[in-house]
C-alpha cells in the first residue's frame, strides 16, 4: 500500500474551522477574565486609598484635606513639577490625591488599570494615569459625620468620597450620579454642556468603565464609601443614586 504524503486540502479546512471555533469560544472568556482582572486591581486600590484617606483623617482632627483655594482647588491631574519632585498639594494644577502622599503606600493606588483618560489634560500622560478617581466635593466640608457647610449629617456607610470618573473633582454641576432633571451626569452624556467647547462623547463611557459590553448603557463605576468599603454602582440615569450619597442629609 502506498503512503499518504500530507494532509488533503479538506482535512486543512477542517482544522483550521475547529481552530477558528476553539478561538471564537475562548477570546471573549479570555476578555472577560481581563475585565475582571482590572477591577479587582480597581477595587483593591480604592480600598487601599480608603485606609489611607481615614488615616490622614484621624490625624486631624476628623477632617479630610481642603486646599487653601477652596473647593475649587487640586482640580486637575498634576503629581509633579518639571523636574519630578512632588507638586505642592495647593498648586491649581495638582490632583486631590497629593495632600495624601504621605498616608498611602504608593501614588500608583489612585490609578485605574480599566481607565482610558479621555479627558482635556495633557499636561502630563504619565500623571494622568494615577489620576483615574474623582473625589466629592463635600468631603471636603466633612467634620466628623457632618458637613460643616449646611450641617447636613452623613452615614458614613451611605457617603461618598471617591469613584471612577471622567472628572477629578465632582462638583455638583452635573457630574454626579444622582439623578438631575431628565437623567444623571448631564454635563457629559452626549450633546452635553461639555468643557471650553469641547466635547467628550465617551465621558459616560468612562465614568462606568468596568464590564462594558455597550458604549452608554453598561459597565459600573467602583465607589470608596467613607466606612472604608468599596462597591460598584451599576449604570443607571440616577433614579436609584440619592444625593445625599454625596451632600448629606
């Protein structure tokens, strides 16, 4: 009987239609194992910032850092100055988390692994990427369990202090997820306010980064409470967010 030398063209496509397949079934488990991955590095940081958050609180006096600006200062993404040493915690340019340098085992803790940074600040690539948590403006004006600004009290299981999010400093002018007016987050949801002109149609998109399976209406957004505990919020337009998770009641 004489040898077969080879494969025959049919056989050829036969296993290159079970490699195809066996591809097919294992790239989208691979991309879910990579999302879950990245949150779970996410939601480790965020805890490892809440102990350190609560540090630095307990050394004064019960309060969390204001800048010398007010509320409206450390609103941007700067950790460094031209020549890499530290930024001053008050400079306009410097992101919320320098004043906790010292309280948090390394800078790298406020950096997202799932985080795109589709936002206007390029003045530093490198920062940007450990700039991936907006923190809530009224911890700022937290003493204790209350906000000294209204006097407002807060359960700290039920308050805010940081989450994913396109912004650093959430200000209360539509970058919250409770809901204002027709949804939540206005301000950057497609055909929003934007910024100086610009506009960032992925803002959504970056605010619920985890577990993405469509551009607007998925994922969830990993939240530091001010108990210490860390939680994810599912995509919503913010009926079932109050706002005294972030202002108080």
């Amino acid at each position: 009987m004489r040898e077969r030398n080879g494969f025959t063209l049919m056989e050829v496509l036969v296993v290159i239609s079970l490699i195809a397949l066996l591809v097919s079934i294992f790239i989208p488990a691979l991309r879910r194992a990579r999302q879950q991955a990245k949150n779970t590095i996410c939601q480790a940081h965020l805890k490892g910032l809440g102990l350190g958050l609560l540090l630095y609180r307990d050394d004064y006096d019960g309060r969390f850092y204001m800048p010398k600006d007010g509320i409206w200062g450390s609103n941007q993404i700067m950790w460094h100055n031209d020549d890499g040493s530290i930024i001053d915690k008050d400079d306009s340019r410097s992101y919320w988390g320098v004043a906790y340098y010292d309280y948090v085992a390394s800078p790298e803790l406020f950096g997202c692994p799932s985080s795109i940074q589709p936002h206007w600040f390029h003045e530093s690539k490198e920062d940007a990427k450990i700039a991936s948590y907006g923190q809530n403006r009224y911890m700022r004006y937290l003493h204790g369990t209350k906000l000294i600004h209204n006097g407002a009290n807060v359960t700290p299981a039920e308050f805010i202090l940081c989450q994913d999010h396109f912004e650093q400093l959430l200000d209360d002018n539509g970058d919250m997820l409770y809901k204002q007016g027709k949804w939540n987050i206005p301000q950057w949801r497609p055909g929003g306010a934007g910024w100086d002109g610009q506009f960032y149609e992925n803002a959504i998109f970056e605010v619920y980064r985890h577990h993405r399976t469509r551009k607007y209406e998925s994922g969830h957004c990993n939240t530091l409470w001010l108990d210490g505990h860390v939680s994810p919020i599912a995509y919503s337009e913010g009926d079932d967010v109050p706002k005294r998770w972030y202002a108080g009641k």
